[in-house]
C-alpha cells in the first residue's frame, strides 16, 4: 500500500543516503510526508475528472468521436471545477489518461479502492505501521481466506471493528473528497437514466 512509503516512520527505515548509508533524517523524512497533503485536493479534483469522464465517454453507445473527447473534458471542467480548461490542455488531459480504455465507465472503481485502502491504513496501520499487530489484523480479516469469501464484507467487518472511534473527529480532507466523489457519480448515473 501507497501509505506505507509515505510514513516518515517507514520511510527512515529504507531511505538511505547513497553514500554516507544514513538513514533519512527525521524532519526531512516528515517533511517529505507532509509536502503531499498540499495537494490532495487538487489530486481528488483530476482525481473525479476522470472518473466522470470516463462515465460520460462510456455511457453513450455511441462512442463520443475523438473531437468531441476534448470538448467534453473542457465541458466537465467547466461545471465541476470552475476551471475552464483551454483545448490544448483538454486534448494533453486526455491524451495521458491511459486508463481510459482499459477501465470501461469503471474508472472511478479506482478511487473507490483507493479510498478504502485510506481506511485500511488508518484503522490497521497507521498508530505505527511497523506493529505486528497492524498486519494480523490484515492477514487474518482479508488475506486468509484468499478467494473464499467476499472480499466487500471481509472490508466491512475489519473496518467495522474501529469505526465507532473516530466519531466526533473532523473528517480528512481526503474523506470529504470521496464523499464529492460519490456525489458526482450519483448525480452522474441519475441524469444518465433520465436520458
């Protein structure tokens, strides 16, 4: 999981100077954590984008021709972020969404599974990701049973154990980003059935 090579904690432990084989000093080490969280919003934001346009492109059987890919990028620019985007930049947007053919409308299964990998690292891992006890829960709610069970309520009932624990807490930007998420694919997949 991504969140482990992002703790200050677990990054010492592997990030080395070339030479010298210091670990990574500890301010350093946080500083480099933190630095993400300046742009999470900005990352869920293309994050959606790209899930709704993936929504969009696939949800007409008649498949969008190329020239209006572009227009439509600029199109959900405009109504979801207030960023209105010049075509240049639509068609280089486009261009380097590689996922756009192989996730098929299913893009934002994407950041579903990131966001409940988020929550696996903050219930199981992230008091201290180098506790043996992080892992057995890990190993013992999901991965023992391989293929045998399924896997959305092995996520429920290891999630289920620690979520009475955070009521009360400010949610983190990035669970008021999913919940926007989710929102945009709802309000997506109603006006889709409207047509």
């Amino acid at each position: 999981m991504e969140h482990f090579a992002r703790d200050p904690r677990v990054l010492r432990g592997w990030a080395t100077h070339a030479h010298s084989g210091e670990p990574l000093p500890p301010p350093l080490a946080a500083s480099f954590c933190a630095s993400r969280e300046l742009v999470v919003a900005s990352e869920w934001q293309a994050q959606a984008m790209r899930a709704l346009l993936d929504l969009e492109l696939h949800s007409d059987v008649r498949h969008a021709p190329p020239e209006r890919s572009a227009a439509l990028v600029r199109e959900l620019a405009a109504r979801h972020t207030g960023q209105p985007q010049p075509a240049e930049a639509a068609a280089r947007g486009l261009a380097g969404f590689g996922h756009l053919a192989s996730y098929g409308a299913g893009y934002y299964s994407y950041l579903w599974a990131r966001s409940l990998s988020r929550r696996v690292w903050r219930e199981c891992f992230e008091v201290d990701p180098l506790r043996s006890e992080g892992g057995a829960r890990w190993r013992d709610g999901v991965l023992r049973h391989g293929g045998a069970r399924e896997p959305r309520q092995m996520l429920r009932e290891l999630l289920a154990a620690s979520a009475s624990t955070r009521v009360g807490a400010p949610p983190p930007v990035e669970d008021e980003a999913e919940a926007a998420l989710l929102d945009l694919v709802s309000l997506h997949e109603v006006g889709s059935r409207d047509m």
